[in-house]
C-alpha cells in the first residue's frame, strides 16, 4: 500500500505581456518537487512578448490572445481568454507584467484565484513609473508587492511584499533591477501560499547584503 499524499499541482496559467522574466521565476519554482503549482498555460496579448518563446523552450502551452482584435471590447477580448482557459482546465492566474486592466466580469470569474505582482510596496504608488515616483518621494525603501486581483487597480489583498533600500544615486533603472531580483524570489513563494491557502506561513528574510531583499509574508 502507498500511503504517500497524492501529489495534485494546482493548473497554473500565468499571463504576459513582455520580457516574462517574473513568469520565468515562476516556472523555474514550479520544476521543483512538491511546489503545488504546475503551469499548463502561458497567455499573452501581443505576439512580440518575449516570454512566450522562453515558455516554448521549456515546453510549456502558449496562447496569443491580441486585444487588439477586439477593438475597444474588452469584455470580448476576455471571453476569448476565458475560452482559452477552459480549454485547459485552469485553476489558477498568475499575472506577471500582463498589461492589460481586466473588468469586474472576468475579476468576478476569478476572485480569489489571481494574483498579480506589482513594483512597489503597496498601498504606495499604485499604477505606473513605480520606480521614479518612489525616487522622487524620496522613500528610503521600495519593493514589491503580490496581491489577490479585485475590481480596485492594484488593491487587492496583499500576500506578500519585499522591501529593498533606495540609494541616493539610485536612477529608475538601478533601482527596477534592484526590486526585479527582489519579484523574482517573492512571486514564487507567494503563488505558493496562495494556491496551498497557506496564509499563515509569515517569515522574514534578512541578510547583510545591502541588495538583498527582506521579505515579509503576510498573517
Ligand atoms: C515587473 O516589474 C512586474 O512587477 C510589473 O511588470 C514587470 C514585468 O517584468 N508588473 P517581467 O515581464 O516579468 O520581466
């Protein structure tokens, strides 16, 4: 008799609009054993996003669904995903640099089961130009944060968020690629929280490298 748990990944798709290097850290953690999740999907709107020939090289699914199709009808545009995710059987939505605002019906669809990482650390700077609005607030720290999708434009429930020091000769590109190697450790790590329902595994990372992130899971 195998008394092993039976080992259910949760289907993932993750969706893009550009380079992917956050959908990249995200199927890296998924190659490994036990992580709950399993990709079965990489969605992009736009044929010229860079991620999806990297999803191809590791022999995931990938889907182009152009919004421009659609014109102005984002709802169409949206039942045409949908679609698409039925047709494999997805459980779950990691957005991942996706460019695109969803609307209540597809949010409504998916409450609870889509997650979207942002470069800040929300509630601050919410929107676009994270980086240069937190240089031009003069914060002292920035980060990212990855939190449940709702109808309110990057404010749904945080999961998770890392912090990372601002220096004063920090221009927006430093400082993006400081808080990029920050996303790539924490998305990983709260897509697995969320799809395990695991939301009490709060730890703090710390290190002496001042370009290290910390990182703070939420209650
Ligand atoms: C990341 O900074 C992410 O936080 C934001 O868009 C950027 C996407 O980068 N939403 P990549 O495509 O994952 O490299």
């Amino acid at each position: 008799m195998n008394d092993l748990p039976e080992y259910n990944p949760t289907r993932l798709a993750i969706f893009i609009s550009g380079t992917g290097s956050n959908m990249e850290a995200l199927l890296e953690a998924c190659e490994e054993d036990d992580y709950p999740a399993k990709p079965v999907l990489v969605l992009a709107n736009k044929a010229s996003a860079g991620g999806l020939e990297k999803a191809k090289a590791r022999g995931i699914q990938t889907v182009v669904v152009d919004h421009k199709v659609f014109g102005g009808d984002r709802e169409a545009f949206e039942h045409a995903i949908q679609a698409e995710l039925e047709k494999h059987d997805v459980e779950f939505i990691a957005l991942a640099g996706f460019m695109r605002v969803l609307t209540p019906w597809f949010i409504g669809k998916w409450e609870g089961k889509m997650i979207n990482i942002h470069p800040s650390l929300l509630p601050s700077f919410p929107g676009l130009h994270t980086h240069q609005r937190a240089i031009a607030a003069k914060c002292r720290l920035h980060g990212c944060s990855v939190h449940y999708v709702t109808a309110g434009v990057d404010e749904g429930p945080i999961i998770g968020q890392a912090a990372v020091p601002i220096f004063p000769d920090d221009t927006p590109d430093t400082l993006a690629a400081r808080v990029l190697v920050a996303e790539h450790k924490l998305y990983p790590a709260c897509l697995e929280a969320a799809v395990s329902d695991d939301q009490n595994s709060s730890y703090v990372q710390m290190s002496d490298d001042p370009d290290a992130p910390f990182i703070i899971s939420a209650p």
